[in-house]
C-alpha cells in the first residue's frame, strides 16, 4: 500500500514537472506567427494535462486518507485504482510534453525521455493493468451486489 502511494505520487511530480517544461516550451515557441500554446492542439495537451494530473492526486490522496483511517486492506480498491490512473496519466502527460518540445523531447537536453522510461517501467513494475483492473471489478462486484 504505502509503497504503491509513494510511486504515484512520484509520477505525479514527474508529470506536474513534464507540464512546466511543455508550458515554456508553447510559451517560447513562434509557430506560424503566435507561440504555439495559442494553437489547439497545444493548449488541449495543456488542459488535459493539468486536469489529468488534478484528477489523479485527488484519487491519490483519497487513497491515503482511507489506508490512514481503514488500514491497507480497507484501501486495496482506491490503491488499485491510483496505480493505474497516476501512472497512466503520467505516461501521457510526459508524452505530451515530449510532443510539444519535439526532437528536444526525446533528447537529454530535458528529463522528458528518461521521465517517459521510467514511469512506463514503473507501469510494470507493480504489476501489469490488467491485474489491477481485473481486482478493481472485483471488488466493485463484490460491493454493488
């Protein structure tokens, strides 16, 4: 429990931190003559980056506070769930930066390519998705019927 909680909300900072480096990257960049946050594409990557990263410290925190007050067991579903959305989330955040940042993005001239690597390896470390999705409908079965 405590060591899944701890992981996402490291890929929770990677993420926050990817976000700063694509916002002053769109804020630097010209691109047809307006910095390339007032394009669409790159303020959507903007938003649902910032949403995305909200969502899952909300979740994460939810987590926490129920592993605190109900103990580990009690708290197997939320931390189920954090595992797959934070780092998910991390996953697409960081690779939204990248794709704001371009050639850059997958250079060692930012963390954005060794940040992308290791929260995809963070993805398998705990386990694979589909368990943790596989033991969030059982226990959501277990308290809807």
């Amino acid at each position: 429990g405590p060591g899944r909680i701890h992981h996402c909300m490291r890929s929770i900072g990677a993420a926050e931190r990817a976000l700063e480096i694509m916002c002053r990257r769109a804020g630097e960049r010209v691109a047809f003559g307006k910095p390339l946050w007032e394009h669409g594409m790159t303020a959507r990557a903007i938003a649902e980056s910032r949403m995305e990263i909200e969502q899952a410290r909300l979740l994460t925190l939810q987590a926490a506070e129920k592993m605190d007050e109900h103990g580990n067991k009690a708290a197997r579903k939320e931390i189920a769930m954090i595992k797959v959305a934070a780092l998910n989330m991390s996953c697409r955040v960081v690779d939204r930066a990248i794709q704001v940042n371009g050639g850059r993005g997958v250079s060692q001239d930012t963390f954005l390519a060794h940040a992308y690597a290791w929260q995809r390896c963070l993805r398998i470390g705990d386990g694979p998705d589909e368990v943790h999705l596989a033991a969030i409908a059982k226990l959501e079965m277990r308290e809807q019927t």
